[in-house]
C-alpha cells in the first residue's frame, strides 16, 4: 500500500483548506537548482517474496570469517550479558528521555556514560552521543568553529592519516557552510605528522585535528602538535580509538610542554570498540567530549543529577541546545534521538569490564599486533613501510599484486585486511592489517601461513618454470 494513505479527494480537500493548488507549492521556497529530478537510482518494487529471497542471500554471506581488518569498526568480544541486559524492553524500545518521571532508568545510565567517557578522555564533560565517529568529527570541527572566538579563518588543518571516511563526512558536512578542510601530509617513513615539518607562522586557523592513533595504527606526536595548535591560538580537536585509552595517554592530558595550555579542547571518535560488534556496517555510535568553557557549543544532550522537592536522587536532560524543537533554525545541530541503544550497550559493557578490562584488552590487541607484525616481516615480498610505534594496526607492501592476494584468502575464509590504494594512490599495493584480543596464536599463525603458501602459489603462476630444450 501507499506510504501515504489519503485519497485523491482528500488531498485535494486539504490543499484546499491550506490555499495551494499543489504539493508541489508547499516546497517553492526551495531553490530549482536543489531539487531533485526523481528517484533515478530507487529499483522497481519487489514482492514480498522477492525481497525474502534477497535478504536470505545476503544473510548468508555473513558467515565466519578470521578477520584481521581494522580500519574503524573492530573485532572485540563483547560479554554475552551485555546484549542480554541491552536487549531488555526497558532499553530497547526507550525514545529520548524528555519526561525526567518516566524515564530515570534511561537518564541515569546516560549520565553514568558520561562520566565514564569523562573519565576515559580525561575531559571535563561528555555529552550524551552522536550518530557515528565520522559525523562526530564533522560536528566537532562546527563546533571548533563557533567556540574559537579568536580565529575568523574557519581554517581546520585536517591530516591524511585521519580515517578517509571520516574526513569525506566531515567535507560533505561543513564545506557548504564556508569551511576549509586544509589537508596535511604525513611523513613517508614513519606514517604520521611530521611536526618539524610544520610551518612556524602558517597564519590565522580555527583548528588542528590530531588522530591518536590514527588510521595507519601508528601513534602520532600529540603533545608537540598540541603544543604547536595551542601556540597558533588554535583549538585541538583530538580523534581518538576508545579502545587505545586504557593503554595511551588521553587526550585531555596532551601537551602542557612548551605551552601554557594542557589537553585537547575537543574530543571525538567511534564507540563501536566498546561492545558493539561487527554488524555487516553498523550501526554504530559517536561519542564527543570538551573542556567545560565550551560545553554550551556542544551539540547533543547533556545529562545531570540533582535532587527533587523531598532531597532524593533524581536525574533528567540538563542541557539540549542543539535540539530543533526547541531552537528550530537556531539549533547547534539537528541530532535527534542519535544511537541511544549502542550508548546503552557501551556503558553496560564498560561496567561489566571495568577499567582493568579495558586495560587488559587493549593490551591484548596491541601484544596480537607485534607478534603479528613479526609473523609477516618474515614473509618473502612483504615489507612493513612505517618505522613508528602503533597501537594494534599496520601497514605492508606486497611485492605480488595485492587484489590477487586478497580475493585468495576471501576464498579461504580469511578477511586479510583493508586494502590502502583507493584512498591513498601513493600506497598501491600496501594491506593494513590488524589483530585484537579475539585473535589467538594459532589464528595469527594460520594466517600467516596460509599467506605464505598463497604467495607461493601466486608467485609460481606468475613466473613458470620453463621446460629445458633437449
């Protein structure tokens, strides 16, 4: 049936009632030059049947796979009690908590989230999540913009080892509203910023967006960059792996070397590694934190205790400026509900873990990947390109065409990696691989072996021995 139900006569009836003669008329305030000729690119309808068969066969791709991709979304284990307590009707069918009466449960488990991002980042306040980790940084480079009063350049420096998907969002958000994402290059050697590479005077900017790690696993100087930011008099928004806090130093401790200023102002990234699993893209959950002079330019809600008329505990929504019931044009940002679920299963399987447990995985992850690393360096045609520390990812030339490489290992129920070319030209044919606590010595070495054995085989194809002539 019709998404909209209404007959032609009551259409017409309303429209009438309105004073336009067509649909068409309530949208003439939007410019021809914007509107779209049709839905070109919508398939014809299916039957239900059809459909059933289709979702049944892209179901069934989703069968076990030894991955050892990263690149964002990443393979933790995640306690069974955490989906078990999510899944619950409480939570599962809970709407933004705007009636503090009816919804202390949902309100105190937010709260309880942001005090434990606070704690993890070392920042002073967390809002209540965004979308995904790209649409964060997007949000987070507006907001740098609204709260660095100082700087009228609406300039964000935005390196290229930050996620390509994240600096896309990012560019496809703000670019209409006169902001420029100046893309810096990283050091071929050691695959991250360059910090004496940057100019001393390299004008008036809003913002240096620092990845930590960042999308090549390695770990960049973050207190000299910081520093360096802070000097120019511009804001730090730090992008940063949950994950990797509970080994790494947080972003709200950076720099304070050689200037006056400690920390990151801003502070963005993707929750998926805090008990949401991999889940054929998503959804996922964005978190974002700050320091507390720029909490009101945050967009998202803000959760707060307090205590009613007979002195008991009570929570409810504190601050939600961005909201467009409540500000309409004038919003900070149009968010929404956003991924309240993920949110709840992130603070439900950081309580369950712990601090100790976050430690230990992340430690986990990072002790997989040098021994994985080890694994490969002894690979003939296989060479690590960047000499810097890293986290739990990193990258490798093949000397053999890596499609080839990649398609035999899919074959043999292998994720091998994420394949760089595409984003980065300069890296044909370098994977980047990584390993967390889910992968055991055995699952390392069956990958590696089972690489070995495929650059054998590919290796004979491509040079065949010739027959000697009698």
């Amino acid at each position: 049936m019709p998404f909209i139900p209404h007959t032609e006569e009551e259409v017409k009836s309303m429209l009438e009632v309105i004073g336009v003669d067509s649909i068409e008329d309530l949208f003439d305030e939007i410019p021809a030059a914007l509107r779209s000729e049709g839905l070109t690119k919508v398939p014809e309808g299916l039957t239900e049947m059809e459909i059933g068969r289709i979702m049944r066969a892209r179901a069934d791709q989703d069968t076990y796979r030894l991955c050892f991709a990263g690149g964002g979304a990443y393979e933790h284990h995640v306690p069974a009690a955490v989906w078990e307590i999510t899944t619950r009707g409480e939570f599962y069918s809970a709407y933004t908590p705007y009636q503090a009466e009816a919804s202390q449960g949902t309100l105190q488990l937010l709260y309880e989230y942001q005090t434990m991002m606070a704690s993890l980042t070392a920042m002073d306040v967390s809002n209540a999540s965004l979308y995904d980790g790209a649409s964060a940084l997007a949000e987070a480079v507006l907001m740098a913009v609204r709260a660095n009063r100082k700087s009228k350049s609406k300039r964000i420096l935005m390196p290229r080892t930050v996620n390509p998907a994240y600096r896309k969002v990012a560019h496809n958000i703000v670019h209409n509203q006169g902001i420029v994402l100046e893309e810096l290059d990283y050091d071929v050697n050691s695959g991250v910023i360059d910090i004496n590479s940057l100019p001393d005077e390299l004008g008036d900017f809003t913002a240096l967006v620092i990845p930590q790690p960042n999308y090549f696993g390695s770990l960049e100087e973050v207190d000299a960059l910081t520093d360096w930011a802070h000097q120019h008099k511009a804001l730090v928004i730090a992008v940063v792996n949950p994950m990797s806090l509970a080994m790494l130093k947080p972003p709200g401790e950076w720099g304070g070397v050689d200037s006056d200023v400690v920390g990151a102002d801003i502070t963005c990234g993707e929750g998926q590694p805090l008990g949401i699993p991999l889940s054929s893209g998503g959804p996922y959950f964005g978190f974002m934190c700050c320091r507390q002079a720029y909490v009101r330019q945050m967009p998202g809600r803000i959760i707060g205790r307090t205590v009613d008329l007979d002195g008991k505990q009570g929570f409810s929504l504190t601050l939600q400026a961005r909201e467009q019931h409540i500000r309409r044009s004038k919003a900070t940002s149009n968010i929404c509900t956003n991924q309240g679920l993920l949110v709840t299963a992130a603070t439900i399987y950081m309580a369950i873990v712990g601090p100790y447990g976050l430690e230990n995985t992340a430690a986990q992850s990072h002790s997989n990947t040098q021994l994985l690393m080890s694994e490969l360096e002894q690979l003939n045609g296989v060479q690590r390109i960047f000499n810097s520390a890293n986290f739990h990812e990193a990258v490798f030339k093949f000397d053999l065409p890596l499609d080839d490489v990649i398609r035999s290992l899919a074959a043999q129920g292998i994720v091998a990696g994420i394949r760089l070319e595409d984003d980065y030209p300069e890296l044909g044919n370098c994977l980047m691989v990584c390993a967390t606590e889910t992968k055991s010595e055995d699952d390392i070495k069956s990958f590696v072996q089972t690489l070995k054995t495929t650059l054998t085989r590919l290796q004979a194809a491509a040079c065949p021995v010739q027959p000697k002539m009698a």
